[in-house]
C-alpha cells in the first residue's frame, strides 16, 4: 500500500481526473481493508471532496465496485504477463506453470482485491463489457501458453481442446488458491488427516505438493487431449 496518507493524496488530484483518483483510492483501501467497509462516502473523506462528488462519478456502491474489478482483472492480467516476462525462452509447458504459481501468488498479496474479483458478483444486467473483457484476458493468457504446450507436445490445439484443458486448468488453480485462502488445507493437517507437509508452516514442502498438483495437472492434459472431442 502506499505511504501516503489519505489526507497527502487528497492533493494529488485535479479537476477532470477525480474519477481515477477515487478508483486509485478504492484499490488503495482493498491493499489493507475488506470490500465491506468501502463506501463512496468513505472514498469521499478518504480523497477529501464531498460525497456530492463521488455521487456525480458513481451511481452507487455496485457501480463503484465493477469499475474497480475491471482494473483488478486488469491487474491481473498485468501480473501474470510479468511472471512470464521474467522467463521469455520457458516452453508452453513452463508458461503453465508459471502462471499457477503467479495466479495463487497474486491473490496472497492481493488478498481483498482477488475477493473483489472472484466472491463478489453483481446483478448481471449492470456488468459493463469493459469488465468482462478485463477478466477474460487473464484466462486468455493461460489459455494461450497451453496452446502453445499442446503444439510442443503434437497434440490436437484446435478450440475445443484449448478450451476444455484451459478451464481444467483454471479450476484446479483458483480452486487450490481458494482452499490456501479460507484455511481449509490447514484444518484438514490440524485434523491429523493430512500430514504437516501440506501445511503453509511448512512452505519448502507444501510447495513442493503444489508443484505435484501442477505436474498431475500438465501431465494429465497431455495424456487427455488426444481424447477431448466435441
């Protein structure tokens, strides 16, 4: 999060950009705070304008909130492309990997933001194009790396394959990233049903069985796709 106090970055703003700034100071509160105490009165005092104006950029909370998803999926997107940047040379199959770990990574540092994205959603009719396009692009970037696995490896990377292994692939990412982040890993190694292997007090070995889930993951679409027909 920034080091600068709300009341510092209330002068950073000009007139024509409030609406920027405000979204700037949305993402700022989710850096520390939960999506529950974000108000458009408490970005007002935050910014410091009056809820008049916020009320003159924003409808209302929801409207608030889906302009800030989108630029959370863009930052998303934009943190998964750095993972990749950082090994331009890695093949496919590494390009897959690489952006599970990312994925789980930016929902750890991002944790109030990622549950803006993926635990909040609102009535249907009120999601901006924008916004969707935005979320769609992350998956686009997985999908595009297993495209590229499955050309490496010879095997069929037409639409209904890429798809299939894609959505494969994002279920058992965001759904592994969701049990690390509402604690269900550790209550099962509490338990004693699973051992301290798993646990995140043991970070070497607990990634190494991350790893292997991602390992059964690739392997697993390399053995199917053959087999993926609509």
């Amino acid at each position: 999060m920034s080091s600068n106090t709300p009341t510092e970055r209330k002068s950073t703003y000009h007139h024509g950009n409030l609406r920027e700034s405000l979204l700037a100071e949305a993402l700022a509160f989710l850096e520390s705070e939960s999506l529950e105490g974000l108000s458009l009165r408490t970005l007002a005092k935050r910014v410091g304008v009056s809820p008049t104006a916020v009320y003159s950029h924003f409808a209302d909370k929801v409207e608030l909130i889906i302009d800030v998803r989108t630029r959370g999926f863009t930052m998303l997107s934009e943190y998964l492309s750095a993972a990749l940047a950082r090994e331009p040379d890695a093949s496919g199959e590494r390009r897959v990997y690489l952006l599970g770990i990312a994925y789980m990574h930016f929902a750890q540092e991002k944790s109030n933001l990622f549950d803006t994205l993926f635990s909040w959603t609102p009535d249907f009719e009120r999601i901006k194009p924008e916004c969707i396009e935005a979320g769609v692009d992350s998956v686009e970037i997985l999908r595009e790396a297993i495209i590229d696995m499955l050309h490496e490896n010879g095997l069929p990377a037409t639409d209904y394959p890429a798809s299939v292994s894609s959505l494969s692939s994002w279920s058992l990412i965001h759904g592994l990233t969701m049990l690390v982040k509402t604690g269900s890993i550790e209550g099962a190694v509490f338990c004693g049903h699973w051992s301290s292997d798993f646990s995140e007090q043991s970070p070497k070995t607990q990634q190494r069985v991350f790893d292997h889930l991602l390992t059964i993951e690739i392997e697993g679409i390399k053995a199917a796709a053959h087999k993926l027909t609509p």
